[in-house]
C-alpha cells in the first residue's frame, strides 16, 4: 500500500528541525508541488494549535512541525531547560535596523540608534539572529555587511521580510511632525520665557 | 575594633538581574572583558539589590559601601562613556554640527527603528514557545564547503617528507646487534634477568641496542620478555640453553 501524500509531507516534516521549502518537500516525498501543497493544507488542519500539540508552521520560506507554545510548560520541564532569555531593548532596535534597513555594517547601526552597538551585534550573532552576508567594498577596510537570517523569520513567526509591517507605517504623521517642530520651532524670546 | 579588610568585601554580594544571575564580582567582570553590555545593566535595579542586602550592623559595612559606591560610579561612567556615539569623523576632520533639520530626520528615522523594535518584541513574544523537532539531520556531503586553502594545506602535509630528526645529540655506535644478543645470552645463562639489569651501567644508545636485540631474540624463540603490568619490569628468560 502506498502511503498517501500528507503521510509523506509529515513524515518528512517529522524529522527535519529547520523549514523546508516547497521544493525540497515535493522532492523528497516524490510528489508535484501541486500535490505537496494541497497535502500541507490537509496537514494544516491537523496541525493547528487547537487540534494538536504539535502545530504546523509556514515560517522563513519554508514549513516545518514545532510543539504548540500551549504546551511549551511541558516540554522544557521534560527538557529540564528553561526558556531562553528575552532579548534586551538594544537587541530589538538593532535587529529592526537590520531589517528594515540593511543588509548594513556595524556603523550604520550605531549611527542609527546614536550609541556603539558592537556588543549587541556580536550576541546577535552568536544567537543565529543576524549574518554576515558580504562586505561594503567601497567602505574603509571593506566592513563586514550584517542581515538577518532564517533564525529570525522563525522567532519572528514571518514567513519573508514581506511579512511585517512597512518601517513608515509604524509611525504616525502626526507624531513625525511634532518631533520636527520640536526640534526646529524657534526658541522662545527671553521675555517670553519669564512672562 | 574593626575586621581585617581582605580587599574583597563585596565578594558575598549576589545579584538576580533578567541578564544575568550571580555574583556581583563577576558581573564586572564579565562587562570589563565585553561579555555583557553595559545597556543590558540595569543599574538602579542593582543599586536596588545592594540597598535590600546590606546590613549596616556587619563588621564590614563600611568597606562594602565603599566598594560598592566605587563600582558603581565606574559603571555609571562606562554606561554614560559607552553611550557617546561611534560616529564617523569627518574628512576634513572637524566635525560639523548638525542643523535641527538633520537632527530631526535622525530622530525621525530612529523613532520608527524603536516602533519596529517594540513590534519585534511583541512578534517574538508570541511565537515564543514553539520547539522544533528534535531529531537533527546530518550535514549533506555535497554541501559542505571545501576550502582550496585547506586542500592545499592537507595535500602539503601528507606528500611532504619527514623531517629525519637530529642524532647529533647521541653518540658514536660501537656495538652491534649480533654482539648485544650475545651478550644477552651469556647473562640469562644464569637464570631470568631483569631488562632493568641487563642494561645498568649503558649509555641510553647502548641500551636501545640492547633492547631490540632482546626483541629480535624473542621474535626468534631464544627468549621470552615477560611483563606482567603495562610499563611495568620487563625481565628476559632463556628458553634454549645451547641457542
């Protein structure tokens, strides 16, 4: 008896810890990617976070099985591990800056968030959140290019860079203009300031 | 009457921060040596712990403060010195003031890289919790990546010749093989001999010499070398009294 294709797409997801793109899915279960896709949607249901303990996840380009966060407790009691640290606030700002605005070197970063960033990318890193991609050619000794990677769509839960929000759309018009005018209103006479 | 200072009154201060969980000692440490940044301190936090743990009855309290006080204006300094930005100098080597207009835009583009930020947070706090499959698939072969440079490398290492090591340091041979075998023969006459024995008063060639002739010997059935322990005494028995 041959096994149906949603056995073999899960069979296949089963035992990879990384995403799978569609591709490497069709190719490893012997199916078209018009059958592997239609089996993932089957699977889908089977694996959603009401259904089962274990869900089925379309992150960084590819889909793979991860436990359901509902049942998070368990597993890293059974793990004996408690669940990694949260990153700091500098580790967010340098990672949307890398996002949004990269691939970009280590200054770049810094000259956007205003202070050296040098050790939070480095942990970033370290963590698998960000890569060197290439170097800026045209820069003094050629620095190192940083952008995020496969990790991070996965913490993330997206999908492709496509997946969040655009950078202009997280901040009001309104609050832009305040800080113009903050920043280039006049100062106030003297007088003014007394009165 | 005061306690001895031991110069580490500090060293039974622990602390509990989200980044790290301690000794306070090492926590310096660990930011002096860049393993920790400084941001991720929260220094009204620790100042916090230390007022919470200190008792002001202890022998020592003085010191601890003092100690205390020191590290934590240098962190607060390390903290405001870290924070001046690593900008760029400019090519004519003064640096030019910003116009508010400039400024602004910074401010602007940095208010919307600390939005994304917050989004970021709030992103990986939901799909925090999700485990992966814990069954790892090794490499594939055909993607690994070979470096020329370490073919190269291997390649010299493996078709290069030893370098014959230097002899310099021994001296000149004047015994054979054949005579050290006899002489071996001649000493076991009298029953088993110690390797140890054999070889007192030999020059370390000497006694190399001698130990292969032994071996040769053993190979050819006249002796046997007994050993009962790994590098333990080695003793020589002839097994053919004419051979």
């Amino acid at each position: 008896m041959n096994p149906a294709p949603e056995h073999l797409v899960e069979a296949v997801l089963l035992v990879s810890a990384r995403p799978v793109r569609l591709g490497d899915l069709a190719s490893a279960a012997g199916l078209s990617e018009g059958e592997t896709t239609r089996a993932l949607a089957n699977l889908s249901d089977r694996y959603s976070p009401e259904a089962s303990g274990i869900v089925l996840r379309a992150v960084a380009g590819g889909h793979f099985l991860s436990t359901n966060p509902a049942c998070s407790g368990a597993v890293e009691r059974f793990r004996e591990e408690a669940r990694p640290a949260p990153l700091s606030g500098a580790a967010h700002e340098v990672l949307a800056c890398v996002l949004y605005l990269g691939p970009m070197t280590r200054g770049a970063i810094s000259r956007v968030r205003g202070v050296n960033s040098d050790a939070v990318v480095r942990n970033l890193l370290e963590r698998g959140l960000l890569a060197e991609v290439g170097s800026d050619t045209e820069a003094p000794g050629s620095p190192a290019l940083l952008s995020v990677t496969d990790d991070f769509l996965a913490a993330a839960d997206a999908n492709s860079r496509g997946d969040f929000p655009p950078l202009d759309s997280l901040v009001s018009e309104e609050e832009l203009a305040r800080v113009r005018e903050r920043l280039t209103a006049p100062e106030a006479a003297p007088a003014e300031r007394e009165g | 009457m005061t306690a001895p200072s031991t110069g580490r009154s500090l060293a039974d201060f622990t602390v509990e921060l989200d980044v790290y969980s301690g000794p306070y000692e090492w926590l310096l440490a660990l930011i002096l040596k860049d393993e920790l940044e400084i941001f991720e301190v929260p220094l009204r936090e620790l100042v916090g712990l230390y007022a919470g743990s200190r008792d002001p009855e202890a022998a020592n309290a003085l010191d601890r403060d003092t100690d205390f006080a020191g590290s934590a204006a240098a962190l607060i300094l390390l903290k405001s010195r870290t924070l001046t930005p690593a900008l760029e100098p400019e090519p004519d080597g003064e640096e030019a003031a910003a116009t508010p207009e400039e400024l602004a835009e910074r401010l602007q583009e940095y208010l919307k890289i600390r939005r994304a930020a917050d989004d970021l947070r709030e992103r990986f706090a939901r799909a925090a919790g999700h485990y992966p499959s814990a069954h790892t698939a090794p490499p594939k072969p055909g993607r690994l990546r070979v470096s020329n440079d370490r073919v190269t490398l291997v390649a010299r290492r493996v078709f290069s010749r030893l370098v014959e090591p230097p002899v310099r340091h021994l001296g000149p041979i004047t015994v054979t093989l054949q005579e050290l075998a006899g002489m071996i023969r001649a000493g076991l006459l009298r029953g088993p001999v110690s390797y140890e024995d054999l070889t007192r008063g030999m020059d370390r060639l000497r006694s190399a010499v001698a130990f292969a002739a032994a071996l040769s010997l053993a190979q050819e059935g006249a002796v046997r070398l007994v050993q009962p322990e790994p590098l333990g005494a080695l003793t020589l028995e002839l097994l053919e009294a004419g051979g």
